[in-house]
C-alpha cells in the first residue's frame, strides 16, 4: 500500500498536479502581496500603449492578458492572474528539468525550493508588481532547458517572444556561452575558436536576433513618452542609509523589519550562505555558471535601482540552481554512505 502511495505521489500526473497547485497559490500571494507602485508603468498603461518608454518596451504580458481580456469573459485583471500562473508553472517546470540536465538524476519536487527567494524578493522586501518579472524567470529557464538540450528551433521561437517581454533574454546567450564554452589554454586562439565555431555561430546568432528586436521596439514606441532608461537611485546614498538604519527608498518604514533598509541584507531570503557549505557538491558546471552573477551585475549598476529586490531577476535561477543542485548532490552522498 505505502509502495502505491509513493509511485503514485512520484508519478508524472501527481507532479503536473502539485506544479499547478503550487502555481495557484503562489498566483494569489503575488498578487494580495504586491500592488503597482508607479502610474506611468501600470500594466493597463503598457497595454494601451500609454505607459513611459522604459516600461512599454516590455509590453508582451500586458497586451496578451488585454487580448484574453477582449476575446473572452475574464477581466483584464484575471487575464494578468492566468498570465502569471501559467508563468510560474512553466518555471518550476523547466527548472526541474534544468536540475536534471546538472544532476542527471530524477529531482522529485526539488524544483519547489526556488520559491524562496523568488516569493522573498517579489513578495516580501518591496511588494512592487510589474507583469513581466515572474514571466522572465520563465522564458529564462525554458530557453536555457532547450538550447542545452539541442531544441534549437524551439529555442529560437520562444527566445524572439521573450525578447518581447524584457530585454534581459541577451543573458540567456551570456548563461549558455559560460555553460557550453570548450576552451583549452593550452591551444592558441585559432584553434579555441575551430573547437567553439558552432556554439559561437548560435551565440552571433542570438545576439543578431536580439539586437534587432531591440531596435525594432525602440523605433516602435518612439513616440512613448519619457526615456528608455530610468534615472536610478544612488546606491551609494542607499549603503549610508542602511547603516545609519534611516528611511531610504524602497524601504521607507524603518519601523518595520520590511521597511528597513537593512532588510535589504536578506536579499533572495539568505539563501546564498548556504553556497560556501554546499561548495564540495555542488557540481562543476555550476560553479562556472556564478561567474554569470558579475555579468549580470555590471550592467544592473548601469540601469537599475540595485536596492530594488526585484531586479536581480536571472539571479534567482542562477542561485537557486546552484545551492538546489549541491542539495541534491549532499543527499545522494548521504544515502551511499547509509
């Protein structure tokens, strides 16, 4: 009987279950828990075109819940909500299936854990609601599940429609350059180039793709009002403020834990001082996949509010796959040595 109960419990239909579940209920705290912070970004403004440059590139989410919204009973609101479900299914998804392509073993529900600093930095720490943020974690994690696994014409399909959504998609190209890269130092450069020519025709490839999509939303709202990059906070005022534990934005409460600055130290729920413990485990592709977390951070201190949790986006994957693989590795090491 308990033999049934765990096949059935581990079966593929019970899996699809519990995702969808888990996406319903993660769906409803998203949206009790956050609200829209600034008007000239409203998801209605994006979708009527109305909304600042900055936000009206990313457009794919609001204009497709506003399709929905026309062609069938659900309001615009419930639209944004099944937009936004079906996202956080398809990245516990495809996350799982990027834990299995690192371990090689079945991973069960570990694609779960990557709610925690999903839920931390989108929920709890700043509350602000933008409808492409759970929608690029997925995209994120689909196209990096397809291009590893040679799917390069589903790839390159749903690589174009994310580029729609954010901008961001051009870390796809920089995560699979990092995974899949065949350099040998001890070979001149000529030949390090013959050893990589077919991953570097993809990656030329992409970044033609995503370049020219840039360009093309940009001439596309040109008449948008505002520019196409905010003006930031300064980071360097925020570490003052955080120090001295005073109100600086976003965290403007300093009454409240969540609206202490200092707060910003629990970025991604602290998942990450779980790394240096994890290290022995954690596997080797892994590792090279951290050096993804400077990239992504060099053009962040450029363009965004980096005291703002929600704009580490890829770095929740990138994180998440990290630890959630070194788990994975420890337990195994465990059960053997049983």
């Amino acid at each position: 009987m308990l033999k049934k109960i765990n096949q059935f419990i581990f079966s593929p239909f019970a899996h699809i279950g519990v995702l969808a579940v888990i996406s319903l209920v993660f769906t409803k705290y998203y949206f009790l828990l956050t609200n829209e912070y600034y008007p000239p970004a409203f998801s209605e403004k994006i979708a009527n075109f109305e909304a600042d440059k900055v936000f009206q590139k990313r457009f794919l989410i609001p204009v497709t819940a506003d399709f929905i919204s026309q062609t069938t009973h659900l309001s615009f609101d419930k639209s944004l909500k099944f937009l936004i479900a079906l996202s956080t299914f398809g990245l516990l998804f495809y996350f799982k299936k990027i834990l299995e392509f690192f371990t090689s073993v079945y991973t069960h529900y570990w694609c779960i854990l990557i709610l925690i600093p999903v839920s931390w930095n989108y929920m709890f720490i700043n509350s602000i609601f933008h409808a492409y943020d759970i929608p690029t974690l997925f995209f994120f994690c689909a196209c990096l599940h397809l291009f590893l696994n040679k799917k390069y014409i589903f790839f390159y399909f749903i690589f174009v429609i994310a580029t729609l959504n954010r901008e961001s998609t051009c870390f796809i190209t920089v995560s699979i350059a990092l995974l899949l890269s065949n350099l040998n130092y001890d070979c001149n450069l000529k030949e390090n180039f013959k050893r990589n020519s077919s991953l570097a025709r993809h990656l030329l490839t992409q970044s033609s793709f995503w370049l020219l999509i840039v360009l093309l939303i940009r001439w596309f709202i040109e008449d948008s009002p505002g520019y196409s990059y905010e003006t930031t906070y300064s980071m360097k005022v925020f570490v003052v403020n955080m120090w001295n534990g005073t109100s600086s934005w976003p965290f403007l409460n300093t009454e409240t834990f969540l609206g202490n600055p200092r707060c910003f130290l629990t970025l991604f729920g602290c998942v990450w001082v779980l790394i240096p413990f994890l290290w022995n485990f954690i596997p080797g592709l892994c590792k090279i996949l951290l050096l993804f977390i400077p990239i992504y951070l060099l053009p962040a201190f450029l363009y965004a509010n980096l005291m703002e949790s929600r704009v580490y986006h890829e770095l929740n994957v990138v994180i998440s796959i990290v630890i959630i693989t070194g788990l994975i590795r420890l337990k195994e090491s465990m059960i053997m040595r049983i």
